[in-house]
C-alpha cells in the first residue's frame, strides 16, 4: 500500500476525533499494541463522517476509484461510501466498534479488557447494544467474538457480510 494514511484516515482517526471517549488503546509501557475504537451512534457517525471527515481528507488521497482493482483502491472505495456502515436491520445495534490486537499480544486477555471498556463506555450512556462487521475467514476472531457473547445478525442488506452484536451490559 502506498498510501500510508488511508487506511488510519478511513479506520481510526474519525472514530478518535468524533467520539473519542469511545477509544482505548492496550500498550506495553509505552506502545500500542492494540486498541478498540467506535461509536455510540453509528448513523450520526456516518453523516458526520460524509459531510465533514471525508471533505477533510479526501484531498489527501486519490479519488474515488472507479472500479476496485486492489486492496488500496478497496479502501478508498470503503473510505467514500460511509453510508455502507447503515443497515436497517443493525436499527437494534446503534454502536460499533473496530479492534486490532498485534498478533504477538492475543491470547492474553487483552481483547476482552478493550472490549469491556467499550462496553463501559456505551453502558454509561445508556447505549444498550452494539456490532461489528468483521471478514468471515478469520476464524480466531469469531471464536473470540463467540466467547464474548456476541451472536450473529442477518444483515438482508449485505448478505454476504457478517455481522455480530451483543449488549453492552452483563
């Protein structure tokens, strides 16, 4: 990837700077070495994301690609369609998150610390459930996700993704 803040422009940096209570980062006395970042409403997300994040940075980056020919392109692609984040049928699941653990760093609880965080943090303001998209050939992560109680919903809008939820409290 040449491009080496698209993926931090389309991933993490807005999730920080629209809702940064929702952030939290794993570190090992000084560097990161995972984090879980969101937020609270997903459809106001998106709008912010569209009409004052994308303007932003766009400029940036290349433009909208007219086909998808590689992994870069992909994400610049995901980058100008925000709207592809609503589904009527996640209406039930306002919140969502990313998380990302360096492979040397899981399996040792810290997934589960950043995921309670984030809990914690939509629970405290009165968010009930959240979800996640997550790429169905990463067969470790859903069994993390299975351990954590989160249970899968049929998206009729994207039936080729997956998605999970769960609520934010107990």
């Amino acid at each position: 990837m040449t491009d080496t803040s698209l993926l931090p422009d389309t991933f993490a940096e807005p999730y920080v700077v629209f809702d940064p209570l929702l952030a939290f980062v794993a570190d090992d006395g000084g560097r990161a070495v995972g984090y879980v970042l969101g937020t609270a409403d997903t459809v106001a997300f998106t709008e912010w994301f569209r009409t004052t994040w994308l303007p932003m940075v766009a400029p940036r980056h290349a433009g909208r690609p007219a086909e998808v020919t590689d992994f870069e392109s992909l994400i610049l692609e995901l980058m100008y369609d925000p709207a592809r984040m609503v589904h009527d049928d996640l209406a039930e699941y306002p919140a969502h998150l990313h998380i990302d653990i360096l492979p040397e760093y899981q399996g040792q609880g810290l997934g589960r610390k950043l995921i309670d965080a984030f809990r914690g943090g939509l629970a405290s303001r009165g968010v009930e459930r959240f979800h996640l998209s997550m790429d169905p050939k990463n067969v470790d992560a859903r069994a993390f996700y299975d351990r954590l109680g989160f249970e899968p919903i049929r998206v009729s809008s994207d039936p080729g993704g997956t998605y999970l939820g769960r609520s934010s409290g107990g």
